[in-house]
C-alpha cells in the first residue's frame, strides 16, 4: 500500500476534481413545454426556440418540440451525430453531395424538384437538377467566367430556362441576367432594367445546402419573381465621413422575367412574413390580413387571418404560424388558407418569475 | 501491480516539479484574480465619481485576459514538456537509469504503460485543480463584487463556455471521453517520437530529425485524406472518417513505439 500512495493521492484529487466539475458545470436550464389544444398534426415535425437575451444565461437556445424541451446545440457529439443521421438518410444526399462540392452555389426547390447552379474550378458554370434528390443531372457551361466573376442575386426558372440574375463584375448598380440553354450548354446575358432600386437577392434562393424550413416549392412557369430589393443610402459617422450602405427596402418587389425589369407592388409597408410557393407570393401584413398576389398576372387579393394583435409570422409550406408573447410564454396560433386550425401555448415550466422579467424571442422551424 | 508500481514510483519522482508547477499556476491565478479585482475596484470608483453608470463586470473579463490564459498556456507547455522528459531523464548522467529500468523483467511494454499512465493522470490532475480553483475564484469574484456593489453580469454557467475552456468544461460524459482521447493522442505521438529518437540516436546523428519526420509523416497522411475528401463527405461520414484515420494512427503509434522500445533501443 506504501508504494501505490502517490497513485491513490493523485487519484483522490481527481475525483475530487472531478466531483468539483460535476456541480460547478451542471447548467440549471428552464424546461418548457408546447401544450398543443387542437390539432396535433401541423406541430409534429416543428420546433419551436427560444431565445433569451440574458448574460446570465448560458449562451444556448432551447429547442421545445411535442416530446419536450431540449438545448439547442448541446449534447454529446454522439447525439448530434445520431439527430444528424436521422435528418438526412441515403435518400436525399446525392444532389446536396453534387452540391457541397461546387464551391460558390445557389439551391432553389421547384415543382420539378431540386435545382443549383454553382462554380466548378476557375471558368465553368455548373447546373444541377434532380427529381428526387436521387438521381442528379449535370450540365456544365465552359467559358462562364464573366458571370462567375460576378455578384450573384439569384436564379430561377421561366420559361423552361434556368435564369441567373447577377452584378456585372460586381459593380452593384449593373444588373444583368444570364439565360442558359442547357441542350446546346450556352448561356446569353442581357442587361436588365431595375427601375431605380437595386436587387439584393431572389427570394427562394439559398446560399447553403442545409434544407431551409422556410424555402418554399416554387412553380417553374412564373413569369414574375419574388425578389428583395435594395436602395443604396448614404451614411455619416460620427467622424463625419460618409459611406453608403445598401439598405433594405421595405415593401414587395417582383422581377418581370418577361419584360426584363423590376416591379414595384406595394411600397412602404412593413410586412410580418412572405412566402413565395407555386405560383404565389404570400404576405401578412401587420393588420393581420394576408396579400396574396398571383405571380402571373400580378393580381392581389387580400383576406383576414389574425383577428387583434399580431405577434411574429413564420410561413412553414403555406402554413401560417403566428406567435405572440405573453407576459409568461406564448399564445401560438396556425392558420391554414385563412383559417385557423390549431392553437396552442409555450411556457417555462417551474421558476417562471426568474424567467418574465427577461426578454424572450421564439422562432418557429 | 507492477505497472501500479511503477506509476507510483514515476509519479514520486516528479512529485515536487509537479507541486512547484501546481503552486506556480494557483499563485498565478489568484495573485491576478486579486490584482484583477483591485483595479476592477478603482476603475468603478472613479466612474462613480464622475457620474457615470452602466458598469458592469463579467467572470469572463477575467479568464480572457492575458494571464490567466497565460497560465493556462503554461500549465500546457509544461506538460507537453514533461511527456518528453519522462523518457529523456532515463537516458541522463553516466550510469543512465533507462538500462536497469530495460532489464527489468516485467517487460518493456509495462514500461511505456507505467509512464502514459503517468503523464494521464498528471494532466488529469491539472483538470481537477483548475476546475477547483475556477469554482473557487469565482466564489471569490463574486463575493468581491457583491460587497463592494459592483454590478457582476453573467452567470459562471456562461463564462465557463467561453472559447479554450469549453474544452475543460464538456458538456456530456461521452464529450469528456472524446476530448480525453484527443489529448492521449498527443501524448501518445510524443511518446513516439521520443522512442523512434533514442532508438536511433547511437546510428545517426540525425535521429532527432528522423524521429520527427516519422511521427509527423503518420499524422499528416491521414489528415491530408481527411481534408481532401472532405467536401465530398456529410457531417456523419466525416466524423467516421475521422474515427478510423485516429483509431489507424493511434494503432500506427503503437506499434512503432513497441517496436523501437523492445526492439531498437539500446543503451
């Protein structure tokens, strides 16, 4: 025993040590729970985060599904291996595969299925296109370098054509749009007419090749495309010099693809959450009634959907998810084509005085 | 038995560097933590007296700065410093202990376990005191700021995330294990490198200069794959990938140093 007492001090202090960690690092994290009233269906594969804006809690949102809540990005890295493995099987990789390794890359998700256009070594354009995420098909336009050189805003479908709106050399007031022809592998660019605002990107085109719960299957035939449009404005510092930014716009904005220009719909007013699916652009304005304009003919119609205040909007495929703060958690309402088909609430379960005097942001994917 | 004896007797003979470095590494912190929390102190008052409200002080403030991470920095070197000379000390003076030590019956392999053992625990060790002491000086700091008034924001919870020492701090056991085998790994290559050097060193003169190229061309091999095949690969592949080229190399290391203990060595 004499021999090993180096070996059996050391080991103390360790656990010591160890026991020490076990106390000091456990976090005391609020567990909160969704209490779905009516219709359990539309909540089955959503989350709802919450997010506080305190230093004095660890810096981790939580996660609240139907089973309950959890923290976001935390867990053993065997959990996050096995929660990623559940989100992607075989059956979906080989288009985000084709994807990952083109190095600057859009995705947008049409009713023909999934489309990406993207830059493969200095001068070649590469556009992807896959039914059902299985089978890839892949063109390839040589010689694209004016166009990879570029800033780009987005692409779309019209047409039967894969359309790219982009910066001319990155100069931010030169718009121009590509139009490949995927039979001959050619491409021709025009430039466009932007009607005085500037187009800071097309709405449904992502940057990631991680699925987005807010992109929305879109039709191929429109002749008008969402977009974001921006203005540049000139700043000063507190120094005094000036810079400009480019700034959002507030308002719906449309490129006609036909006519090769920007479309004003409706200018100035605050929107709460747009969705761009099939041949239709979606937005709850902050009365609470939703515009939906056909994205064919430009027609608007209006109806209401949030009857008093109106909290937060999230647009999941068509679904409205409306949530709004109470003094303790949150009323959550779904509407479906104007109707309302499930309510429900989120609220910190035990210390809930600790929790109301902070600010809490929810987010719904 | 004989490898619990043997750890025991290493663990003996760096008893004190070990105590020094632990004694070092406390007066470091602490010595700051109150210099820290001084002019914390100062730097309140006199914006109290000018009028200005709105200051606040965060655990953060202080494991952020450069000394402690300094410490920390420290504490790392040292043991980095230490898996080398736990063999080198062997090898020094006329009589060189390493001979009686590769005549001992128990076979050389006991040896190389004793000593990773060893070098483990000794890390583990320097874990165990810090997480201690960070829970101590946290008590400290917030007694400190709660006497004298001044507004303390955020919790110990949210500081301990903070950059490097996530790592001390892992949030599930399975982590803990992960990032103790990543540790056992740098060990392990320095362990290598020091037998592929000995067990050169009477035949060339540049057996220094071998033994690191051998140990850094077995780790470069499988990261160079890893990083290519990278972008062709999802997040669980990756980590598959990266399972194997660390059980390959862990496996390669092994082997090596077996070999060049029992087979090459010589004194």
């Amino acid at each position: 025993m004499k021999r090993i007492v180096n070996v059996v001090a050391l080991g103390v202090i360790i656990t010591v040590g160890l026991a020490t960690y076990a106390v000091s690092g456990t976090e005391k994290e609020t567990d909160w729970s969704l209490q779905v009233e009516s219709n359990k269906k539309v909540w089955e594969n959503r989350i709802v985060q919450v997010a506080k804006d305190s230093m004095d809690q660890p810096y981790t949102h939580i996660n609240v599904t139907l089973n309950g809540s959890t923290p976001s990005n935390k867990g053993s890295y065997f959990k996050q291996l096995l929660d990623f493995q559940a989100n992607f099987g075989e059956d979906s990789r080989s288009f985000k595969r084709a994807l990952k390794q083109l190095d600057y890359a859009q995705r947008i998700w049409t009713t023909d299925g999934e489309m990406a256009i993207g830059q493969k070594d200095r001068d070649t354009l590469v556009l992807l296109k896959s039914k059902d995420g299985k089978e890839v098909d892949v063109t390839e336009f040589k010689q694209a370098r004016e166009i990879l050189e570029s800033g780009w805003k987005g692409f779309y479908v019209y047409d039967g054509k894969v359309h790219l709106l982009y910066d001319q050399n990155y100069e931010t007031t030169n718009h121009h749009v590509a139009t490949f022809d995927e039979s001959t592998k050619t491409f021709v660019t025009q430039k466009i007419d932007r009607s005085k605002t500037l187009i800071g990107g097309v709405v449904g085109a992502e940057w990631s090749w991680y699925p987005s719960a807010y992109q929305g299957q879109v039709a191929t035939d429109n002749r008008y495309i969402p977009i974001r449009a921006t203005a540049l404005e000139t700043l000063q510092e507190d120094t005094g010099e000036e810079y400009t930014s480019e700034m959002d716009l507030p308002g719906l904005f449309v490129y006609d693809a036909k006519e090769n220009k920007v479309v004003t719909v409706n200018q100035s007013e605050e929107l709460k959450g747009t969705l761009f699916k099939d041949q239709e652009y979606r937005a709850i304005r902050s009365d609470g009634t939703e515009l939906i304009i056909d994205l064919n003919s430009l027609e608007q119609t209006t109806r209401q959907v949030i009857q008093g205040a109106v909290g937060s909007i999230t647009y999941i495929d068509q679904l409205v998810y409306h949530v709004l703060p109470k003094k303790e958690g949150a009323m959550l309402e779904v509407y479906d084509e104007g109707e309302m088909v499930s309510r429900a609430s989120i609220k910190a379960e035990g210390d809930s005085g600790q929790t109301s005097n902070q600010p809490v942001h929810y987010y719904v994917y | 038995m004989n490898v619990l004896k043997l750890i025991s007797w290493e663990l003996d003979r760096v008893k004190k560097s070990y105590l020094i470095l632990v004694g070092i590494l406390l007066l470091l912190q602490f010595g700051w933590l109150g210099a820290f929390l001084w002019r914390q102190n100062a730097t309140y008052e006199e914006m109290r007296l000018e009028g200005m409200t709105g200051y606040t002080v965060s655990f953060i403030n202080y494991i952020g700065s450069t000394i402690f991470t300094l410490s920390v920095g420290v504490a790392i070197v040292a043991m980095i410093f230490f898996s080398v000379w736990i063999w080198y000390r062997d090898f020094q003076g006329r009589g060189m202990f390493m001979m009686r030590l590769l005549t001992i019956p128990t076979g050389r392999m006991e040896l190389f376990v004793a000593k990773f053992v060893t070098v483990m625990m000794l890390i583990l060790g320097l874990f165990a005191i810090q997480w201690m002491a960070l829970f101590l000086q946290y008590q400290l700091f917030s007694a400190w700021l709660n006497a004298k008034m001044i507004p303390l924001q955020g919790s110990f919870e949210r500081a301990i995330q903070f950059d490097y020492l996530a790592m001390m701090y892992p949030e599930s056991g399975f982590n803990f294990l992960v990032h103790q085998v990543l540790i056992a790994f740098v060990v392990l290559a320095l362990f290598t490198f020091v037998l592929v050097e000995r067990g050169l060193w009477q035949r060339t003169l540049w057996s220094p200069f071998l033994a690191i190229c051998v140990v850094s061309g077995l780790i470069a091999l499988p990261t160079f794959l890893i990083i290519y095949f990278d972008r062709y690969l999802f997040m669980d592949e990756q980590i598959g990938l990266f399972g194997l080229a660390l059980i390959g190399m862990v496996f390669g290391l092994t082997l090596l140093s077996r070999r060049f203990l029992s087979k090459k060595m010589s004194v």
